[in-house]
C-alpha cells in the first residue's frame, strides 16, 4: 500500500489561505511574560453515560446507535470494538488544552489502560481544522498576572504532563489520527503515539519558538528518537511549521491519506493490531521503546528477558505457522 496519497487543494482556514497561523490562530498569547495558569485545578466531571454509538463503512465511520460512547465535557472516549477512540472536543479552540482537558484527556487514557477490552487507543482532535494546536495559552493568560510557580507546578503535578498524559507511558499501541495543524503541545501528544496518521493539508510544527514558550511534553525527548537528532534540532530550534511531505520523507508521520480519511484509516490499523497476537506484540513494543534507551549489551539483555516471558505464545505460534497459518500475507490486516 501506498504511505502517500494524492495531494489536496491548500485548506482554507478563516476563509484565508493556509499558511503558519498567528498568535490569535492558534491560541498562544503574545504576552511577554510566562503565560500564568488558574490557580484551581478541578478534576474531571466524569459522569461517563452509557449511550449507542456504531461504526458503518469499510473503515468504521462513527454513527451514534451501537458501542459505548462515554461523554465529558471537553473530550469524548468512544469503545468501538477493541478500538477506544480519544477525542479532543473543543474545535472552536482549534483542539487547544487547557487544565480541565488535561484532566479529562488523563481520565481518558487511565480509562484505556484499564479496560481490557480496548486494546489499541487512537487519539484524534474533532473537525478537520485542527487535531491540536497545543496548550491554550489565552486561557493560561487570562488567569491574571498573580499565579504563583508553586501554583502552576501544583496544576502540573495534578496530571501526567500539562497536555494530559504525555508522561505516562502507554502498555497498549496508540495511534494519532491528525487533520490540520498540530502543532506546539499538539505536536507533543502526536508524537507520544505509536502511529501517526495524518492528512495531505495537516501542518506540523513547534510555533511556540517565537514566545519563549518551553516544549515540557516530551517534544525535546521524542521527536530525536522518531526522526534523528538533526532533523529534529532543525524544528526545535527554528520554529518552522512543515507540511506533510516532508514530515512523511522524516519518518515523522506513518501515513500520509484523503482529507477526512484519517480517522477511518488509524480505526483500520486499530482493528487489524488488535488482531494479532496480544502479549507479544506488547512485549515487542516495550522492547523497542524502552530499549532503545539502554546500551545495546543492557537493551540485548531487556529484549531477552521479555522474549523469555512470552516464550509459550511464541511456541504456539509456530506451531501455527507450521500448519499453515499467515502464510502468503495472509492476516497482515494492514
């Protein structure tokens, strides 16, 4: 299959052409100062109902009738099947977080975790506008000038990481599906998945550079694994916002699709991980992100050691494989 697809007319945003989004776009302030934060941190109002939700088409379009669909205020958590889809609800913001989203995003993931019929989460922000365009930094501004950094740490520490969970480690795949901008902590969350699946006219980039805004979601630690440390310098350092083929050319994005193709295909990839063999495929992915930052003799040794653990799934897997099953491509599902 194809990583790209065709390329799209350029987006228009606000009835003007695309192009790097400022301050008010985007929702980052131009205030000089560090950007306050309210001093409350509420937890999520968490009073998940039950509803229908279903998935018609070949790719599993949602449609509210079948599954459940739990709803909160500034995010959605949808169980389709084993796939669990988190969505940041708050497209007149351009997805933007602020503390409540953070705490409901948190929610969210924990709820993932948990739940052992979920086995892969894809996250998405919802419209096409824009999957996240980061921290909402109005909101942080219009707190007042009389926050206190004990205070903001106090909020911080409250969640894992300002954008929800992006310093938690995940034990089950995850896969952004992404549509218009991601950029700044919107960046962060893509890159804290698995896969990335974006459209032709997403935009992805670290704006913040030109407020003095620090990366504080794992921005400065992931996008050097994922692309290699001089590509990643290159956005960290000059702020540039790049387009989908390049960041496709990177490494950075998995897959490149249609414009409104990106929640259908990462709900494909979902299903079909889902399908494979369980325990190993998460051995295998705690191997690969977690032992690739030890010392080859160390990670060696950590590979071993989880290979061990799973050793009676691999054994029946061969036996398996020798009567005949996946062979030829079959059950790739991808």
């Amino acid at each position: 299959m194809s990583r790209a697809h065709s390329s799209a007319a350029p987006r228009e945003i606000d009835g003007s052409a695309a192009t790097p989004p400022g301050p008010g776009e985007i929702d980052f302030s131009a205030a000089t100062r560090p950007a306050p934060v309210r001093s409350t941190f509420r937890p999520p109002r968490f009073p998940c109902v039950d509803v229908t939700a279903a998935f018609d088409g070949a790719h599993g379009r949602i449609r509210r009738s079948a599954d459940r669909l739990a709803i909160v205020s500034r995010t959605s958590y949808v169980l389709r099947g084993t796939t669990a889809v988190l969505t940041i609800e708050r497209p007149e913001r351009r997805n933007a977080v602020d503390a409540d989203t953070a705490a409901e995003l948190l929610e969210g993931f924990r709820r993932f975790e948990a739940d052992d019929e979920a086995r892969v989460m894809v996250l998405t922000g919802a419209g096409d506008v824009a999957f996240c365009a980061g921290a909402d930094l109005k909101a942080l501004a219009e707190a007042g000038p009389d926050v206190s950094i004990e205070q903001i740490q106090e909020v911080a520490d409250r969640t894992e990481g300002p954008m929800g969970f992006t310093r938690a480690l995940a034990g089950k795949p995850t896969i952004a599906a992404i549509s218009g901008w991601a950029l700044a902590g919107g960046l962060e969350l893509a890159l804290w998945c698995d896969l990335r699946i974006a459209t032709q006219s997403s935009k992805l980039g670290y704006p913040e550079r030109r407020w003095g805004v620090p990366l504080i979601d794992g921005g400065t630690l992931r996008l050097p694994r994922i692309v290699g440390l001089g590509r990643a310098l290159d956005l960290i350092l000059t702020g540039r916002i790049i387009e989908t083929d390049e960041a496709l050319s990177w490494g950075l994005l998995t897959e490149v699709v249609g414009e409104g193709e990106h929640l259908n295909r990462a709900i494909e990839i979902a299903d079909a991980l889902a399908r494979f063999p369980q325990e190993t495929m998460r051995s295998d992915r705690r191997s690969a992100i977690e032992g690739s930052t030890l010392p080859l003799a160390e990670s060696l040794e950590f590979e071993a050691a989880l290979g061990r653990a799973s050793i009676e799934t691999g054994l029946r897997g061969a036996s398996r494989f020798a009567g005949g099953e996946g062979r030829g491509g079959a059950g790739a599902g991808v």
